[in-house]
C-alpha cells in the first residue's frame, strides 16, 4: 500500500545491491576446483564450502585444489555444520590456515558455546545452528562473544523482524552478520535478501541465499534488489 519495497519497511536506506556467496559442490577436488572457478568467471567474491564430511586430510586436498585455481584474492568460507569436536575443529581450522579461511560456520556441535568461544581465539567463527538453542543468542553474544559472525536463517529465527532485532543485537555487540536461506522456496529466499539489504552493517559481507526468483537478478556476484513494491516478486 506505501508503494515500497519490504527492505524499505526494515531499513530507512536499503542496500539495492547485496554481495552474494556462491555454496561450492564437489567432493572431488578437481570437481570442486571447477566449480569455484565457474564461481569466480560469473563474478563471485566469496565461494563456499562444505567441510567435515570427510577425513581431514581429503578437505585439505579438497581446499588446496580450491585455492590453486582461484587464487588469493576470493574470500573462502567454510561450512562444518557441527560436524566437529572442539579438538578436531582445533585440529582442521590449524590445518585450513594455509588456505586464508576468511571464516567456519558451525565448527561444533550447536549447543557447545564455550568450545566456539575458544576456538574463536585462533579463527574467525561464524554461529549458525547455535542461534537456535536455546537461550543460544544471549548465549553466543554474553562477553567475550562466542563467534565474529552470525547467520541469519528468518525461516529458523521466527521472521524477518525478529533476524532483524538479532542483528542490530549483535552489531551492538561489536557481532557481524550475514543472512542465508534455508530450504526455502523462491518466497522464503527473497525475504532473505530483504532482510540481507537492511541489514545494520550495510550487508557489507556476502549473504548465501539458494533458491531464488527469477525477479532477483544475480550478476557480478550481487544480488539485485527489486524495485517494485512488497517483495518484488509475482
């Protein structure tokens, strides 16, 4: 009825251009080298990866294939949804260093607060799952924070307005953010880039968002805010 955009209803001055992270596939080396230099040829900036499934010396393989092809100038995120106990995590990200890991999401289990917190003293590390528990987002930014970085799933956090209020939390709490999909339709992935473009910091990080509309253009490795009013999608 205001004739704007949802963004424009969470922020006074969107962002109309979000940076995008590209999620990687392949557990082959060379096929995950391939898909993050087809990444890289469509205009991305930061790739991402799954990690943990695997045998820590075959995701070093894995990462250093990654880094040959794209070389050092693209931000690499890893991904190890949990996978990991504090040693192991400790372990890998020692391991990863090599690699200029811009950060780990979920590196534990998502109930483990103070293991997160600890290894936050040698890696940049992102709460994904752990925002969930709960009590999980006073827990994650109670001093010293548990993470430099939360992800904000609206789907999982209760809404676009409660990731919003989460955010500005956490930015005044010294806390990036960035947001992201979850097995979310074409509906549920423009509320994410809505959210992304509102965001405190600017949306300065890049925001992994799936599944999205063809109304939301993806170029140079930026989403495209629509111009139309509500979500700018049919």
């Amino acid at each position: 009825r205001r004739g704007c955009t949802v963004a424009a209803l969470l922020a006074h001055h969107p962002n109309r251009r979000i940076a995008a992270a590209a999620l990687l596939g392949g557990a082959c080396p060379d096929a995950l080298a391939d898909c993050a230099a087809d990444a890289v040829a469509l205009g991305y900036r930061t790739v991402k990866v799954k990690v943990g499934a695997l045998p820590l010396r075959v995701d070093c393989i894995r990462l250093e294939s990654l880094r040959a092809r794209i070389g050092d100038g693209i931000a690499l995120r890893i991904d190890a949804n949990g996978a990991w106990s504090e040693s192991q995590a400790a372990d890998a990200l020692t391991a990863f260093k090599p690699f200029a890991i811009e950060v780990c999401e979920q590196p534990v289990q998502a109930g483990d607060f103070a293991a997160l917190r600890r290894l936050r003293a040698s890696a940049c590390i992102a709460a994904d799952e752990a925002l969930t528990q709960p009590n999980g987002v006073a827990q994650i930014l109670a001093p010293p924070a548990a993470a430099d970085v939360i992800v904000l799933k609206p789907a999982m956090l209760g809404g676009l307005l409660r990731a919003l209020e989460v955010a500005k939390v956490a930015a005044a709490a010294g806390v990036a953010s960035y947001a992201t999909s979850f097995a979310d339709g074409p509906l549920g992935s423009a509320a994410a880039i809505h959210l992304a473009a509102a965001l405190p910091d600017g949306g300065r990080r890049a925001h992994g968002i799936g599944i999205f509309p063809a109304q939301i253009v993806v170029a140079q490795g930026n989403y495209t805010l629509p111009s139309e009013p509500g979500w700018g999608i049919p």
